[in-house]
C-alpha cells in the first residue's frame, strides 16, 4: 500500500518503535493504532531540536533515483548543513573492504578525492576501510560526500568514526532510513546497502572478499540497471577475490579515475603538476616502479635519509604520494 506525507514519518517511527525494517505499510491493526496516536509535527519538532530532518519518499526532496528502487524506504533521516540538494546530485558510490589493504585504501581515498574535485557527490557506508577512506578522499577536495548509516541518524557507527562523520555532516549529509535510537545490527547493513547503491549511479567496488557486503550492494546496483565498476587487485589476495570475479562477470574495469568520468560524461577539473624539489623529483620517479618504503628509497636514490624523508613529506602535501603502513605509493589514478 502506498504511504504518504505524514505516513511515511509514523512508519519510520512505527518501525523503531518495534525494530522492524518496514517500507511499507504492514497489515494488521498494529500500525493503524499507532498512526492514529501519533503526532507527526511534534516529532518533527523532536527532530529538527536535535538537528535532524525527515524527508519521506513522497516529497519532492526525495532522491529521484532511491524512488526509483524496487523496495525504496519510507523516507530518509537526515544530519549535515547541507541541503535536500543534495540528495538529488550525481552520485557514486565507493564501497569495498573493511579490512582493506594499504593499496586498496590509497585507491579508495584518491578516488573518493578526484571523483569530489569533478563535481560528483561520494556515497559509502561509513565503515571502517575502503568506506572511510572514499569519504576522507572527498573531504580532502572540499567535495561532498554522504555517508549511510545502517542503524539510527542519531548514532555514528563505528564509534570510530564519530570525527569522521561530523566532518561529513559539516559540509555534506548522513543519512539514514532508520529513526533515532535504533541500534546497528547485522541484518540492518545489507538493507542500508541497497540505499547505497540506489543513491547512486554507479557503483565502484575498490577490494571485495567472496560473499563480502560490498558485492551485495553491487548487485544491488546491478538489479536497478546501475554501472558497476571494479578495481583489478591482486590474483592471489583474498581481499581482491570479489571485485576480480565482478571483472569476469561483466563490470567495467576502473585503472583511472578517467574511466569512471568518461563513463558518465564528466569533464574533469583541470589539474596543474606540482612543483617539485630536485630531491622530491628524484624520488617520485623512483617511485613510478611500484611502492616502496622509506628506506628502499633511500637506497634506491642514493641520497641522506633526511632529504629522502623531508622530500616524502613534500609529495604527501603535493598529494602526489599516499602513505600506509610504512609503504609510498604514487598516486595515480588519473591518467
């Protein structure tokens, strides 16, 4: 049965009330006793005295794509300065492993930041990983993101990330098909997957396990007609297992944050070549065979290990240069 206005918020509210995931209205006179005692206006001024907001499917605020689901939720749970704008920008969602590797979470971060830099809003999950470094890749460029929390707008899980998520909610949105105080639980984050994927239209899988939460919110993507992509990672990682078994089943393979922009139409943001010391020119050339650690480079270009280091710190700023567990990395995805 179709819900609206007022509707959409009290099964939202009827659904935390029971922890239940509903989406629409459920048979039974249960929901019909508590719409009938329930007062729309003052839970909104509820909301709106924690700094939240509700948008319900029926509203024009409502993300036209999310509508276009199959099971869309009855409306969205909303924290961040940003506007109901935008909810209704092109959007892609990065999703990959929560355990990923220093390679797939450089990957992510420079993704989410040059995806931001070209106009495009950054949808994930919050989570620990690939999540949380496409949502710092897009801060970095003053670009918007979106996180979906598969548990209450009123909480930041992981606890981890309370940081992370209010610097998200300072420029961009959290958003959340569940009422304030609903816990997080397993079977909550499968169902927050498919607003990922139905946010957005495309979907890229960075790393990805066999049965992994990131390949659920790929086919989910893939049910509505969406764009799937995939990083190539490593034949023998088990951590690239998934995301190399969508390139044999069809998804395009992203080598360059080009390849999601030509996709789609995107002009790319014009981007001038640092400038570099003759010590940081040195060692990023090193560089362009694969990773290395500090004291590789060393080696490699023969040089103090004082300059060596000061000049890393100078591609870091530059943002040529990704960091993770003591491994450099080039970045360079764009082509």
């Amino acid at each position: 049965m179709t819900l609206a206005g007022a509707d959409e918020l009290a099964l939202a509210a009827y659904a935390a009330e029971r922890d239940a995931h509903l989406v629409d209205e459920p048979r039974g006179r249960g929901f019909e006793r508590f719409r009938r005692r329930f007062d729309p206006d003052g839970y909104r001024q509820l909301l709106a005295a924690r700094g939240l907001r509700f948008v319900g499917r029926s509203e024009p605020a409502f993300p036209p794509l999310l509508r276009a689901i199959h099971d869309p939720p009855a409306g969205l749970f909303v924290r961040g300065t940003a506007g109901p704008e935008l909810l209704a920008r092109r959007a892609v969602a990065i999703v990959g492993a929560r355990s990923c590797t220093g390679y797939g979470g450089s990957v992510a971060r420079t993704l989410g930041r040059e995806l931001a830099a070209a106009g495009l809003v950054v949808v994930s999950g919050l989570a620990r990983g690939v999540d949380g470094e496409a949502h710092r890749g897009a801060l970095e460029a003053s670009g918007a993101t979106l996180a979906v929390l598969g548990c209450g707008i009123d909480r930041d899980y992981p606890a981890a990330h309370r940081d992370l998520a209010a610097r998200i909610a300072c420029d961009g949105l959290v958003v959340s098909e569940y009422a304030p105080g609903v816990a997080p639980a397993p079977w909550r984050f499968p169902a927050r997957n498919r607003l990922v994927a139905g946010l957005c239209c495309a979907t890229i899988v960075v790393e990805a396990r066999e049965r992994s939460g990131a390949l659920i919110t790929a086919d989910l993507a893939l049910e509505e007609g969406r764009d799937v992509f995939a990083v190539p990672g490593e034949i023998t990682s088990t951590l690239s297992a998934g995301s190399n078994a969508l390139l044999r089943l069809g998804a395009i393979p992203l080598t360059r944050t080009e390849d999601v922009l030509e996709h789609l139409g995107v002009e790319p943001p014009e981007r001038e070549p640092p400038a570099l010391g003759s010590v940081a020119a040195a060692v990023l050339t090193r560089m362009r065979d694969g990773a290395r650690t500090a004291d590789e480079l060393v080696r490699a270009v023969e040089l103090d290990p004082a300059a060596v280091a000061g000049a890393l710190v100078e591609l870091e700023l530059a943002g040529v240069v990704t960091e993770a567990d003591g491994v450099y990395r080039e970045v360079r995805l764009r082509g």
